[in-house]
C-alpha cells in the first residue's frame, strides 16, 4: 500500500490570527551572515547581506492577548467573537 503523502498550499487558506509581512526590497539579496544579539537591553536579529546592507529586526519583551469567543459544539472550531488584541 502507498502512503499518501499530505501537502501544504498557502493559496487560498484562512489562517486564524496569522499576519504576513512582506519585504520586496529584500527579494534577491545574497545572505552573508545573520546574528542574534541577545541582551537584558537590547534583543535583535540582524541578517546582512553580500551587498553590505542589513535588515534588523528588533525584538521587544512584550506579550499580546487576544481574546476570542468559540464554538466547539460540533467537535470543529467556529469563531463567534474575535476582540483586537491587547498588548502589554
């Protein structure tokens, strides 16, 4: 018997509180070196590239809740509220 092998499409699926950023001005840079820089101030991940420029993304120590209200009668997920998040 063949196993059946499952595939993932991005295309069309609604993913609950997923948020996509794109950054097209990256699109075709060559990496050179990405660093972690892991500190009680300050928290980063700076990927550099062969051209000599750099995207750096700075992390901040917060949490966020958001609070959502679903139906589980079905045995299936059904949202029936969804809140805006609350940062701390």
């Amino acid at each position: 018997m063949a196993t059946r092998k499952a595939t993932r499409s991005r295309a069309g699926k609604k993913v609950p509180f997923r948020r996509v950023l794109n950054f097209p001005q990256i699109k075709g840079k060559v990496i050179a070196d990405v660093e972690l820089s892991l500190s009680s101030d300050y928290r980063a991940v700076d990927i550099r590239f062969e051209d000599k420029t750099s995207l750096v993304l700075d992390l901040e120590p917060c949490f966020q809740i958001t609070p959502v209200l679903a139906d589980w009668k079905t045995g299936d997920y059904k949202l029936l509220k969804q809140w805006k998040p609350i940062h701390s």
